[in-house]
C-alpha cells in the first residue's frame, strides 16, 4: 500500500497554499518539512491503493498543478518548485500505474516510482565536499554495506566503497572538465574484486541474457526466466543505490559490470533489444566478450 504519509503530507502541502493566514508566504521552510517529511518514511514498493485515495491523489494533483502555474508564486524558488514538480510526476506515474493493464509496463512504472522518490531522498543529502573528506558521509553508504555483508568482509566492503565513490569523484571531474575518455581505474578495481567473488555470475542453471533499449527490456526478459546483470548479488544492489545526481558518472562502472558479467557466463546466452544499435554497450563490449 501506499504510505499513508505520501497522501497526507501532500495534502498539508496544498493546505500551505490554501490557508495563507496560517502560514505566511514569505516562509517556505513548513513545505519543505511537509515535502521531506512523507519523502522520507519508508518508500513504497507495492503501489495497489484504492479508488477513493486514488481519486484523492487526483485532486491533489490537481491543485498543485494551479498552484506550480501561478508564476508570481514563491513556490517556483528553485528547491521547492522542484519538489512540486517532483509530487506531480510521481502523481501521474502512479495514476498511468493503475490506468495500465499490460504487466510489464506496470512493472516499469512502478520502478520509476520507486526511483523518483528515492532520488528524491538520496541526491539532496549528498553533500560532495563531505563526501570527498569522508567517503562514508555518503548517504547509501549504509546500504551499500548491509546488503554486501552477507557476502563480503566488513574491510573489504569498506575498501570496495572508497573505490566507489573515488570512481564517482574521478568520472565527475573528467565530465566537468571535457577530459578526453579514459579508462575508470577505480570501478575497473571494484568490477574486477566483485567478479573475482562469483558476485557478477548468473546463478547455475539459469538462462543467462544481454539487453539493450531501455530497462523494460530487461524487465521483460526477467518476467520471461531469464537473468540479466540485475539478476546478479552485484547487479542487483547496485541497481538499488543512488550514487551520483546523474547518470554520466557512474556509466563507467555499469559497462566494467557488464563487461565481467559477460565473461562469467558459460554455456548459451540470451539477447534481447529493441532496435540494433552498434553504439550500445551490448554491441560495443557484451556480445564482442562472449
């Protein structure tokens, strides 16, 4: 179910907006909180509400809509009118969600959901200065080591983080300078540690594949028994976390992922895309591996 916290924290936002005697406009800090506060409970992962609180949300949406098109408002400061923008989105996703009948788009929407709020959570507490200091200050940093501590030594885990986020920092100034392309020696490290653990390996006795065209594709070869690097303890995890504001940096280190997910299969190999496209990494590293 959804949070009940989403709907409620969106309505006190919309009531902000309402009740100008209550709350002075001059003061955005109550919206914040109210936006940050439903953000941050538990995310949801099964998105089955019903008609009435659907409906609701609907309502919701539509008077945050009015108030985002008010081009005099203070709202359209930049962190809060992002955060509006943000609510609106992931308003419409859950209302295409429920409007869908075809199981794999449904599986899609749901994962862009889920990843809206959790960027929404993620991004604005990474503060890099701290971050450079402090790997540690990262805020995944605490998944990241729960969920490799089944497998991995606490050292080594830490290790393997510093190499990280060191990857992030480097791939970060490279694009922020217009470097040339050069090899990501950092998560080459972290790739090569992991493979080296049997954590890049389709399990045994699945029906390993490659994708290309967008991450439906690979939910659409998973819902057919197939396992993708997603599949994988490495590929799985890494997929849960926000490393980065942005993809560019952390691309890198998905193509040293896949590139060593390639060598670990033995036996026949699956691949599934939309549409041939010589400069994906499926053509580029994965099948030019097998």
């Amino acid at each position: 179910m959804i949070d009940n916290g989403y709907v409620n924290a969106l309505d006190s936002l919309v009531n902000w907006f309402d009740s100008p005697d209550k709350y002075p406009k001059n003061n955005d800090v109550r919206v914040l909180e109210s936006i940050d506060k439903y953000i941050g409970q538990q995310i949801p992962v099964d998105f089955e509400i019903s008609d009435s609180k659907l409906n609701h949300l609907q309502e919701i949406k539509t008077r945050l809509c009015k108030i985002s098109n008010n081009k005099e408002s203070f709202i359209l400061q930049k962190e809060v009118g992002k955060k509006i923008s943000n609510a609106i989105e992931c308003i419409s996703l859950i209302d295409q969600y429920h409007g869908s009948s075809n199981e794999y788009e449904k599986i899609s929407l749901k994962t862009k959901i889920r990843n809206r709020l959790r960027s929404e959570i993620i991004t604005p507490k990474i503060n890099w200065s701290e971050v450079k200091c402090d790997p540690f200050k990262h805020p995944e940093y605490l998944n990241f080591k729960k969920k490799y501590s089944s497998h991995i030594a606490d050292l080594e885990i830490n290790r393997l983080w510093r190499q990280v986020v060191n990857g992030v920092f480097y791939a970060k100034d490279r694009i922020e300078n217009c470097l040339p392309y050069r090899k990501n020696p950092y998560f080459e490290d972290v790739a090569m540690s992991l493979a080296k653990k049997e954590l890049l390996a389709p399990g045994k006795d699945t029906k390993a594949a490659l994708w290309s065209g967008g991450y439906d594709v690979s939910i659409f070869a998973q819902k057919n028994g197939y396992a993708t690097l997603e599949n994988t303890v490495a590929g799985g995890i890494f997929d849960s976390l926000i490393l980065c504001d942005t993809w560019k940096p952390i691309g890198q280190l998905w193509n040293n992922l896949s590139e060593l997910y390639v060598n670990s299969i033995r036996g026949e190999v699956h691949v599934f895309f939309r549409v041939h496209d010589p400069l994906s990494v499926l053509e580029r590293k994965e099948i030019v591996s097998t």
